[in-house]
C-alpha cells in the first residue's frame, strides 16, 4: 500500500466530517445537489488541454489534445444514490479517464428522483448507448460508480440480451447492485464507510423505488444475469458498504478483477487531479482499458 498522502488525508477528513454530516442531516435532495455541484468543482481538476463540450441531451464530451475527433468512445454514468449529481460533478474523473485512455469520452445524463423514480435514469441511460450506437460509435469500453455502476450494469445487461453491440471492457467503482433487504443495516454494518451514513440509502432508496420490488433484476443487476459481458475491473474501497455489492456482482461475472483500496473513502476517483490516490486508480483503471480497447 502506498502511503497516504496530505492531500489524500486532507480529503479524507473532508468525507468523514463535512460530506457525510451533509448526508445524514440534509434531507432535500436540492440542497445537496448544489453542494455537490460545488464540492466536486473543489474537489476535482479536469486535465489540462481536455476540452469539454456539451450536447443538446446534457451530457459532457471529453476531447483530449491530440487525440481524434472520430477516436473510440469512453461511456460513464454518474453515481450519486439515483438523486444528486451530474456529468458535471464527474467532469474531473472522466476528463482524467480521456487523457490517460487517449480516447474520448462522454458523460451521460439521467434524469434524478423523486421528481423522476425508477426507470427513468435506467431508460435514459440506455437511450444515450443506443444514440451512441446509432451513431456509428459504438463504446469500446463503459464506466460507473456508484449508482451509475448500477446502471452500467444495466445498461450492459440490456445491450447483451437486445443484440447491441457489447463494449470491450467495463469499469466499475464501488456498485450499487442490491437495493433489496435492509439496506441500512448493511451501510451501519460496514467496517470502513468514510462516506455514507446508514440514514441516506434507506432514504434514497425510498425516493428512488416509490412501492417497487427491488428485486427486479432491472432495479437489482444482481437479481438478473451477469455473464456474457465485457472483462470488468472493479475498483472499491476496503470496508465500504459497497465493497459487498462489489465482490458479488466480481463473483457473478465470467471475467471480473475486484481491486480494494484500503483507508480511502466510497468513489475517491472523484477527486481526481487533486488526490494522489485518485490519479493512482484512475491510472491503473485507464491501464485496463487500454489493454482491452
């Protein structure tokens, strides 16, 4: 293990008092979407040289220097528990993603609950894959964390079993791949969750799934099939609540890598080219992709 850097500690002091005291007492999802939205712009540092550009749905695309205009096509979805967040919040780790690929990429938006419960994110996300293929770019590799490693997996799951073209690799952090049983007492029963409190996800999931079975394998990747797709790494953090969900969905597939990252916080990429220990994973995430693009 690498050690800690201040910058790496200074973040991590940050998640532990600020960001989680936000998610356990904050109950508007409003609110915290604009602190997240500054808090990420804090937080993270596009490259360098990557121009981002909107699209008329609001997504982000990245466009390394010197990279193609018409090179192969990075697809990430966001996280943030289905009710915060943006591809502007992830701007910094899929800018990263882009330079260190050397490809470009494109942040999809979906829309959010309560004002939009399941499936809205799932159709949207699936819609912005399919507009990609129809495009003639089909992506050579897609990326989520989170909530968005939720729909990755969906996403994937659904371009399998509809005859879409299938991405050549896929890259998770930390998935949320189970919204069934207590979810509360798995994140309070974690024995390093930096960043979540056990009162947010039983509330999200309540926004997110108004009276639905979370057992629906479209709710719940891990209730559907998980083989027949792309080589998969897994990033998670040691002892975070979705370092469970993680080593399952990594034992479900054919070909899976479950990499732990001890004394770090749920989806640290996000503070990519701040964190020493984001540009390490984002690096070795990057590495992946390449060998497999």
């Amino acid at each position: 293990m690498t050690a800690l850097s201040f910058a790496d500690r200074f973040y991590l002091f940050q998640t532990r008092t600020l960001e989680r005291a936000a998610l356990r007492f904050i109950a508007p999802q409003r609110i915290l979407r604009v602190m997240f939205a500054l808090t990420a712009r804090m937080g993270g540092k596009v490259p360098r040289g990557v121009a981002v550009t909107p699209d008329v749905h609001g997504g982000l695309w990245f466009q390394p220097e010197m990279v193609s205009p018409d090179a192969p096509v990075i697809l990430y979805i966001h996280g943030g528990g289905f009710t915060i967040g943006s591809p502007r919040t992830h701007a910094a780790l899929v800018g990263a993603l882009a330079e260190q690929t050397g490809l470009r990429a494109y942040a999809a938006p979906y829309r959010l609950a309560p004002e939009h419960p399941f499936p809205a994110a799932r159709g949207d996300v699936i819609a912005a894959y399919t507009r990609l293929v129809e495009a003639g770019t089909p992506p050579v590799a897609i990326g989520g964390d989170s909530a968005g490693g939720c729909l990755a997996l969906s996403v994937l799951q659904h371009a399998r079993d509809t005859d879409l073209p299938l991405p050549r690799a896929a890259c998770l952090i930390g998935p949320i791949a189970d919204l069934s049983g207590s979810v509360e007492d798995r994140f309070a029963g974690a024995t390093n969750e930096l960043l979540i409190p056990p009162q947010w996800p039983a509330r999200i999931r309540d926004l997110y799934l108004p009276g639905l079975d979370p057992t629906d394998p479209k709710i719940s990747p891990l209730f559907g099939d998980l083989t027949g797709l792309p080589p998969t790494l897994i990033h998670a953090a040691e002892g975070e609540a979705l370092a469970q969900d993680s080593a399952r969905v990594a034992e479900a597939m054919d070909e899976a890598t479950l990499d732990l990252w001890p004394g770090l916080q749920h989806v640290w990429h996000l503070h990519a080219g701040r964190m020493p220990s984001a540009d390490r994973a984002i690096s070795k995430l990057s590495a992946f992709i390449k060998a497999h693009a």
